[in-house]
C-alpha cells in the first residue's frame, strides 16, 4: 500500500524543513561538525536522507544511525563513485516506495530502523524524496536530521517536540484513505479503509 502526496500539500515540500547550508561536499560537512556534538561532547544522533548527502557523510568519517538511498538523485542514476558496495557499517533493509508517494514499508522501515541498536541503511527500490517526512516526525528530539537541497547544499534539520508534532500534522493528512492507493487495481473502498486504520495503529 501506498499514498499519493496530494496536490495541495506539495507548497508545504517546497521550502526547507530546517537550516540551508549551502555548496558542495566537503565545505557543507565543515560548515555542520559543531552540531554533531552536544554541550557534553557526546554524539548527536544523525539521520541522513539521499545518496549524495549519506556518501558526503561517510566519506567524512560520519555514520549516521540511518541513512535512506535510492541510488538517484535529481531522479537520475548516481555517479558510479557515488553509489558503493554496502558498508560493513550498516545492515541494509530493502524496500519499494514509488516515486511522488509514501509506502508503508518505507515507514514501517523508518520506524524499525529508529528504534534498533543496529546502524540501518534503507534501500529504496522507487524513490526517497518524501523519506525525511516519516523520518522527522519518528525521531527523537535532538537527532539531525540531513537532507540535500539540489544545486544549493545541505538542510539540516534538529529535531524537536514541535518539529515531531508539526510533520505528524502533515504525515496525518498524507496517510488518509483518500490518497490510498494498492499493487492491485479495483480494491473496494471498504476493503481499502480496513487496510488503512490497521495500518495507522501500527504506525501510531
């Protein structure tokens, strides 16, 4: 099952979630390596959204928890260099997410992914673009959450009660039956409305 992003909720996707650093690699990573620590100098939790962010990250040296890649971006195939073999740092769990919706194996995934021990990366087999919805509203305050902003740099967003509270807002209004769609074509309305209440208490 998964749910289309409808029209009038796109203007909310157009403007950052979070802070804009802008240009390339490794000047970005520079730009946001004090927030990688707290006031103790302990770890902050990060969470990385997109092929080029996740690989500007590890090539840093910095592992996030969890990390989301589709092996596109600009919704073209990623350089070659780009796109490696898995990282013995991470299990990978693997999921179908079509373009322009949300999936719910893509959110069951976020969800799993946030609450193990274990540094996960997902796989998407379709596209990650909308990930970060899912990904803000699951995490707990204080993770980073990195995502790219094409041609510009890098958005960081920390998270905070009122990030989770104002994108479960949003994730609430995309995860309405009305948006839902399945694999199988013609699913009788009724049959469709059991699959999506049994499949909001899972996620809430």
């Amino acid at each position: 099952m998964y749910f289309d992003l409808p029209k009038e909720l796109r203007p909310f996707l157009k403007n950052p979630y979070g802070t804009l650093y802008p240009g390339n690699g490794s000047e970005v990573i520079d730009q946001i390596r004090p927030l990688l620590s707290d006031a103790a100098g302990h770890d902050v939790p990060v969470v990385s959204v997109g092929d080029v962010t996740t690989y500007n990250l590890i090539s840093a040296g910095i592992f996030p928890k969890l990390c989301l890649v589709d092996r596109l971006t600009k919704r073209l195939p990623v350089p070659e260099h780009i796109s490696p073999a898995s990282h013995s740092n991470y299990c990978d769990i693997r999921v179908k997410n079509p373009a322009g919706t949300i999936s719910d194996e893509m959110v069951l995934a976020v969800q799993e992914a946030l609450l193990s021990d274990s540094n996960i990366r997902i796989c998407v087999d379709g596209e990650e673009d909308l990930a970060s919805i899912p990904v803000i509203a699951f995490s707990k305050p204080g993770t980073l959450v990195l995502y790219g902003q094409p041609d510009e740099g890098m958005v960081v967003v920390t998270v905070t009660d009122a990030k989770n509270a104002e994108m479960t807002r949003f994730f609430r209004q995309i995860l309405d039956v009305k948006n839902a769609k399945t694999a199988v074509d013609d699913v009788p309305a009724d049959i469709l409305s059991v699959e999506v209440d049994a499949f909001l208490k899972k996620v809430f």
